[in-house]
C-alpha cells in the first residue's frame, strides 16, 4: 500500500471535518492515509508517497513557519498537493486581483497593508464606507481562516470595534469589501472541483444576527444543484487559477449573487473543507482524481 500523510492541526476539537470519509476509498485504489499535524516536528517526510493539505486550520497564526513546513515537504521525495507554489499564491488574499486581470468578477476590494506604527480613527474608518457608497463593509485580514479577525461594520458602530481592529492588523495586512446583502438573504455558494472537473455545490447561510456562514460559527449548510450561470462563472475560475499556475488536485471557489450576476468571494486552494459529507459520491470522486495525478507523476 502507498503511504499518504493528510495535513491536519494539533487539535479539531470545535471543528467541523470530514477528511475521513476519504480514507476507504482511498484504501481501495491502494493508499492509506495517516492524519500528521503540521506542527509535528522531526517528521521524515519522505516516508510518504504524498501529503495532501486537509485541516491546518490555525496556520494564519504563524504563516511564515507553516510555509516553511510546507518548503520541507516539497524538498522531500513526498508528492505535495496542493503545491506549494499554489498555495504560496493563494495564501495572500491578493491573489484575487490576479484572477480579476483574468476577467473573474470578484467582489470590490481596497487593500491595505498593516498599521505597524499607524492607529486608524473613526474617520478613517468612515472613509472606507465613501469608498464603496455602501453602510456597512467588511474588514478581514489577507491571510486568514475561519472567519478570524473580521470584522462587520455600519456608520454607527465603528467605535465598538475600533480598538479590536488596531489590534488586530497592528502586524496584518488586511482588505476591506463592501458588505453583501445577498450573504444573508440567499447565502453563500461554495463549488467543488477536484483535479479540474466539478464535483458538488453547497449553499452556507449565516445563523441569525450573523454574517459568518462557517458551521464553527453556526452556519446552516445545504446542498445545492447551481444554475447554468454559476456554474459557468466557476469554470472559468478554475480555467484562470490553472492558467496562472498550474491545476489544483482540489480547489473550493465561493461565490455570491452581486448585481447581474455572481460574483467570487474567494478561490479555496490550501485548506478548505471539501464538504465530503454532502455528496455520497464526492469522497470517490475525490480519491479518484488524487490516484490519477499519482498515476501520471510516476509516468
């Protein structure tokens, strides 16, 4: 049997994952997989066939050395996925004007570096509203996870969050989007894609007096059959993402209805639960494609 290492954090407890709905029909097409915390020291990597990033869901802490671990695997005789050229791309939510010069519609963005010795007041704050002629916006950081460190705000309540978010991008970079009305009355659309070809869609809705649609943060999840145009939109995502790099063995995009159409919230290339757990068929699909890319690398 080949031997796969799948890239996980010290501890899931508080976390919703289905990465072992994989490990039978991997097991059928040969390969058993070993769950390795990627704060593990000392692991000989090269004692695997393949590592496949899962569940580091607490990378955004210490970026610099989870690439690191990552440069340490690729420097092994382990086959990563995905790369790490990818994820170095994909790790800085700058990414995404990389896919909007490809003519991905994605959702506004101004962008920002860290305050380091800079404080924003409520008036730069304010002007963030000015630029996008909305009343509420979004400010998240560039490199983040589950929802971490953002922040929803209106006209009203800038003073209630103002000293959390200096806090937080004393040493962030972060981005700032205009809040989307449609996250909450129709959701969130994630589509799945393993090894370039589409597999499943679900929709994420925020719970109640919320704007995550994260299961850790109590959001409802349904699967979905998208319409034609969504669909279309993702496959061109993915066309792009390939295009600039290379294609991803797995790769998550969320969307949003925005004016006329949709729009991307973000391509989901290094970490993102697969949602296996809600297409029967989506655990052999992906197992699939990962034996394939194996198949072809030993051609």
């Amino acid at each position: 049997m080949n031997k796969c290492a799948i890239l996980t954090m010290d501890c899931l407890d508080g976390f919703e994952t289905y990465d072992q709905l994989i490990e039978l029909p991997l097991a059928d097409l040969g390969w058993n997989i070993e769950m390795v915390s990627w704060r593990k020291s000392n692991v000989e990597w090269s004692k695997y066939n393949a590592v496949i990033i899962r569940s580091p869901w607490d990378y955004q802490e210490d970026s610099t050395a989870f690439l690191k671990v990552l440069e340490a695997i690729e420097s092994s005789s382990a086959h990563l996925e995905n790369s790490l050229d990818i994820v170095t791309w994909n790790i800085d939510k700058q990414y995404l004007q990389d896919l909007q010069k490809q003519n991905i519609l994605i959702v506004p963005t101004a962008w920002y570096e860290r305050l380091i010795q800079h404080k924003l007041s409520a008036d730069d704050i304010l002007s963030y509203f000015e630029i996008f002629n909305q009343d509420q916006i979004v400010i998240k950081p560039r490199i983040s996870a589950n929802a971490d460190n953002t922040f929803c705000l209106n006209r009203t309540n800038i003073n209630e969050s103002i000293d959390a978010i200096n806090n937080a991008f004393k040493t962030r970079d972060y981005m700032v989007q205009p809040f989307v009305e449609c996250v909450l009355s129709e959701g969130e659309f994630s589509l799945f894609y393993f090894n370039g070809h589409y597999s499943h869609t679900i929709l994420k809705t925020p719970k109640a007096n919320d704007f995550r649609v994260q299961e850790e943060h109590g959001g409802q999840i349904m699967s979905v059959t998208p319409e034609n145009a969504l669909i279309e939109r993702a496959d061109n995502t993915i066309k792009a993402i390939a295009s600039l790099h290379q294609m991803p063995l797995y790769a998550r995009v969320d969307f949003v209805r925005y004016k006329n159409g949709f729009a991307l919230m973000e391509a989901e290339l290094i970490e993102p639960s697969l949602y296996f757990n809600m297409d029967n068929e989506s655990p052999r699909r992906f197992a699939k494609a990962f034996v394939e890319r194996m198949h072809y690398l030993t051609l």
